[in-house]
C-alpha cells in the first residue's frame, strides 16, 4: 500500500489529521495550478478551497491503482474552468494574467534590476494565454505525460501537443523581445 | 536530415525537460546544428530551442505559500466530511452552539455534524443540546415543589394526608413520605422536641413558646403505658389554651413532631417505650 493511498483512506474514515496531512501534502499542487490558470490570487484561492472540499468529497472515486496528481489536478482544473466561464460573463473585465505578470514584473524589478533567464522565463509565461501556460505548467513542472494533460484537460493528445508546442514558441519569442539570450552554460551545467 | 526530423528533434528534446526532477536531453546532434546553420527557417527553431532550454535549467518553478487547511477543513465539517470521533471533545450541536463562523445548516443532528467544542477551533460552547435536558428537569421540579407548597399557603411544608389519630396502625405507617421536602428542618426540630416533652409530660398547655395540644390518642398508638392516660388531655383546656389551639390546630406542631420523630429520628419500636 502506497502512502498516498494509506493516507486517503484515512480520510476517508474522516480522520481530521489525515486530512490535514493530506491538504499539507497537496494544497499547495492545487493552489499553484488554480493561480496559474486564474491569474489572481484570491480567486485562486477561493478555487482551490472549493476544489480541495471536492476532492475530499470524491476521495473514494480515485482510482488508487493510479497516480493521485493527475486526478487531483482534474479537479482542480474543472473548478477553474467554470471559474473563468463565470468571470468571461462578467462585464468589463480585466485581464487578470496581464496584471499579475505586470505586478510580478515591478516587484522584480525592485528587487533586482537584472533578472535572470529563469525569472523571464516566469514573466514571459504570466502574459501566456491560458490554455497554453496551464499546459506549458503541468508538462514542465507537474511532469505530467501528454495523455495525463488530456485528460486533465479533457483533450486530445494531439491537442496538447500543438498548445505545448505553442507556448514553447511564444515563451521564447517574448524571452527574445526582452533580449534575453540562451546561456549556454546553463546548459552545460546541467 | 531535413527541416521536419530536425524540428522532431528539437520538439523531443523539449519534450524531456523536466524541471523537478532535473531531467534535460541537451540536443547536441551535429546534423541537426549543421542542418540549423544552413537552414533560415530551422535557424529559427534552434535559436528559440535553446532560449527555452537554458530558461527551463535555471527555472524555479514559482509555488507561492498558501494555507488553506482551516479554511477546507471547516468547510469539511460542515458537509460532514469529518467524523467527530477523536476530534469533538462534547456532544454535537445543530441550530445552537455551532461552531464560530459555519454557515448554519438546516436538518436535524447527524454523526457527521460539526462538533460541539473542538480542540484547535474556535468552538462555543453555546446551549448545545446536552444543556436543554437539564434546563427542562430543573423547570418541571421547580413546577412539582412549586405546587407542593401552595397547597397550604403559609406553612412550611405539608402532607396531602393527615394522619388520622384514629388509626391502629405504627405511627410510621400513618406519615407522609414526603417529609424530606420540608425546608425549615431546624424548625420543626424545636417544635417536635416541644412536642414530645408535652406529651411525656402529659401536658397540653404552653411549652417551648407555643402550646402543645395533645388529644386523646395515646392508647391507641399504645404509648398509654408509657405517659399514663391522657383524659385530662382531651378537651379540658383552659380558654387561653383555646386561643393557642387555634394556631397549632392546622397542622399542629405535635403533627409535625410526630411526623419528624416517627419517620426520621425514631425507628417504630422505640415508640413503645
Ligand atoms: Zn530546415
């Protein structure tokens, strides 16, 4: 038995510990995506909270022969969805992603004048659209296959494949208008 | 190599780029850096793959700090996600005594309903339900002294049945169980001690402050040997002793000592003395 799945069960039993130790666990993944994809935080936290409750709610639909992060991401990526239907029907919005990337950027800017390729990186990825850092994210720092995207995402394969393809491109070309170069000993470090 | 196995080349090794755990497939492939040179468009495609390359080595993946355990957690409890055993320290409220901030929730108690007081949140222990059983006990006893006492508005304490003097029986038998209810107990103490002194004196005139009248009855209860007969008792009081009688004769101090000696101070057999 995996500690993932000795750890659900114990919440499923309604082991308040266990769901603490579980929320320590995982609150942070699920935040972290919903931030993504919404941009704001406290929306994205609103969300989260709501897709965690879910999460607890379904615990006993997880398949525990399965890695837990895709599913987790599964739902926290459907709340966020309908999160931003919602927000698409409110009248004279903002463009919250632009925002925060524009906050992030004077804040970094404060705290040091050269940033360096890995915080344009983050920047650059802020101004992506939606759909294309939410992809760019779970592939590159979840480490999710391109068939765990899909169906996180409810997409085909191929689909996922053209946006990672396509947030690649962008992020490289906005890392290009800023004038940041490949380093290549960055490569070479590694 | 042409132009689409370079950009499958290129697409492949960003495709092993993982972050976390530091996986990276540097493409070094001479044919593909030679194709890229001599090619425009896949010069293009080389150039952006190594920005993105080296941006991906030195990323740090933001995870901004974020709490929102008490916030899930509470939510939890109100859908009844959390089962109360290990975590309620009481009972479980519905309506009242909730915990401070949950939305209130409509239906009656459940096993998963937030719990009354518990350790770590903010719990009130407001009326929750185990008080409302007290309060009603307190209120229906209250109610049953209440009435038990405006029976004979004025005295201390009453017996639904006066015992009848004319009975055979063992005093104890002809006492109201009810003694215990009465409050002034130091009282009645003084009274039956005057009482008794009357009667072992076989006198029926004032004693202790107050007149002790006792009537013709003391054969019957087979205390005549002991006291001797009783005829100069009955009736034969002066008329200031009627004036006293008046005040004893409802319920008499000599009922009441009757009642506190037989059934509290005095086991029946001793009565004989
Ligand atoms: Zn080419």
């Amino acid at each position: 038995m995996t500690e993932d799945v000795q750890l659900v069960q114990q919440c499923l039993s309604g082991n308040e510990l266990s769901m603490r130790a579980f929320l320590s666990k995982y609150q942070g993944l699920v935040f972290s995506i919903c931030l993504r994809m919404l941009g704001h935080r406290e929306d994205a936290e609103d969300v989260a909270q709501d897709a965690l409750v879910r999460v607890f709610r379904n615990l006993d639909k997880w398949d525990q022969q399965r890695p837990i992060k895709p599913w987790l991401l599964t739902i926290a990526a459907n709340r966020c969805r309908t999160a931003l239907e919602k927000r698409s029907k409110l009248p004279a919005q903002n463009d919250l992603a632009i925002d925060l990337a524009a906050e992030r950027r004077e804040h970094s800017r404060h705290e040091q004048d050269q940033l360096d390729i890995g915080e344009e990186l983050e920047l650059a990825l802020g101004e992506l659209r939606e759909d294309y850092r939410t992809c760019f994210v779970m592939y590159h720092q979840e480490e999710l296959s391109y068939q765990e995207i899909g169906e996180v995402l409810g997409c085909p394969q191929g689909t996922i494949k053209t946006w990672l393809h396509r947030a690649r491109a962008q992020l490289a070309k906005r890392l290009q208008e800023r004038g940041v170069v490949a380093d290549p000993s960055a490569l070479e470090a590694t | 190599m042409n132009c689409q196995e370079v950009k499958e080349q290129l697409d492949a090794a960003l495709d092993d780029q993982r972050v976390v755990s530091g996986q990276f497939d540097v493409v070094r492939d001479a044919d593909v850096v030679a194709h890229a040179e001599s090619c425009p468009d896949c010069r293009v495609l080389y150039d952006e793959y190594l920005l993105i390359e080296s941006a991906l080595a030195v990323w740090v993946p933001r995870r901004p700090a974020v709490d929102l355990t008490d916030r899930v957690i509470e939510a939890a409890r109100r859908e009844g996600l959390i089962s109360s055993t290990g975590s309620a320290v009481f009972g479980k409220v519905d309506e009242v005594g909730k915990v401070d901030g949950a939305v209130p929730r409509a239906g009656r108690l459940t096993s998963g309903d937030e719990p009354f007081f518990l350790a770590g949140t903010q719990a009130t222990p407001a009326a929750g339900r185990s008080v409302w059983p007290t309060i009603v006990t307190v209120a229906l006893v209250l109610a049953a002294v209440a009435i038990v006492f405006q029976e004979k508005p004025g005295t201390i304490a009453h017996r639904e049945k006066t015992p009848q003097l004319s009975v055979p029986d063992s005093p104890p038998g002809l006492l109201d169980p009810r003694q215990d209810q009465v409050a002034d107990i130091g009282h009645l103490v003084a009274d039956a001690q005057s009482a008794w002194r009357g009667i072992a004196n076989r006198v029926s005139h004032q004693a202790s402050g107050f007149s002790v009248f006792v009537p013709n009855f003391t054969s019957e209860l087979g205390i005549a040997d002991v006291i001797g007969s009783a005829d100069d008792n009955s009736g034969s009081a002066s008329p200031d002793d009627d004036a006293q009688r008046q005040e004893t004769s409802q319920p008499s101090a000599v009922d009441k000592a009757f009642e506190f000696l037989f059934d509290k101070a005095e086991p029946a057999g001793t009565l004989t003395i």
